[in-house]
C-alpha cells in the first residue's frame, strides 16, 4: 500500500493503512518522501523499525494478530522519538497475567510490562517510560474493550486506545495509523 503525503498539519491523514513489516520498512515513514525533508533520519526510523519488527514478531508467536502504530512515528517529525502503539488482546489473558508471562517468555529482556512502578526515567528527562522503550524505543500497550487509554481529549474525557492513537496529541486533530499486516497485505 502507497501512503498518503503527510497533510498540511504534518500527519498521515485519517485511516488505518495496512502495512507488513517489509513495506513499512520501504514506506515514506522510513525513508522519507519526494516532498523533501533534509533532516529526515531514515537511519533512526529504520532502527525504530526494526526494533519494533522484534517486539510484533513476540506478539505474533503468542496469537496477537490486531497490532497497530503511531505516535509521532506518522508524523513529519525528523528524528521520532519511539514508536508508540497497541494491541488487541483477551481481557482474560491480560488479567491474568498470562498475555505478560508468554510475551517475557520469548524476550530476553523481559520488557513486557505495564506496571506503573516499573517506568524509570531516561537519562536526564523526567518523563519515566517502560522496560520495553528502554530497550526497544518501542511502546506498545494492550487494548481490550472498555479499556481506556489514560490519554484525555481536549475536553478532557479518557479515550479508548482506537481513539486516542487516531487524534495528533498537540491539536487533537485527526491522523492515521498504521495496521502491521502479514506479508502479502493479509490481516494477521
């Protein structure tokens, strides 16, 4: 699938673009686009990229099949910060406890958490993020219904994932997301 330019705004516009892992990696995500971006870092987001490959390959191997990605990542931003996403998963196996075990069970790094107390800031920033960004520049989040995000829109309601990763945080205005499909362009 062909992406859209970025809009006036700098965003991919509204939708959801199915991707696999190897045109994600050819897109204009990674390597920029005709419309000239001097200071894209193709380099950075190629590694973004492939860190995230590792993290929905781990995903795959446990069932997860609805993998989503955005943040500034579809964005007109030279040099992303991470990768930020979501996943649809069994409110059972979340709960549990299980999801998180068979996801530690296939990372050497055992960054699969979301527990508040596991985020540790970076270097000299104060924002704390997850083992997994630490690691991997990547946050992916699970996603059952009724769950929400703890994102807020700009009237201040918290939003489901699907909602939240589809709005710019700067403007709340509408953006698009990518979808990683199987090769060929199947959903997983």
């Amino acid at each position: 699938m062909e992406l859209p330019r970025f809009s006036e705004d700098g965003l991919l516009p509204p939708g959801d673009y199915e991707l696999s892992m190897e045109e994600l990696k050819g897109s204009m995500l990674v390597e920029g686009s005709e419309e000239g971006y001097p200071n894209w870092d193709s380099g950075w987001r190629m590694k973004l990229v492939e860190n995230l490959e590792v993290m929905v390959g781990q995903l795959r191997r446990v069932g997860i099949t609805e993998i989503y990605v955005d943040g500034s990542f579809v964005e007109d931003k030279d040099h992303p910060n991470d990768i930020d996403g979501y996943f649809e998963c069994d409110v059972v196996e979340f709960a549990t406890g299980n999801l998180q075990r068979e996801l530690n069970g296939l990372d050497p790094h055992k960054v699969w958490t979301w527990n508040p107390a596991s985020r540790k800031p970076y270097r000299n920033q104060t924002k704390r993020q997850l083992p997994m960004w630490h690691r991997y520049r990547v946050e992916l989040y699970p996603h059952y219904p009724r769950l929400l995000s703890g994102i807020r829109d700009q009237f201040g309601n918290n939003l489901p994932f699907p909602s939240a990763f589809r709005l710019s945080r700067r403007e709340y205005k509408p953006k698009g997301i990518v979808k990683i499909v199987e090769e060929g362009g199947q959903s997983l």
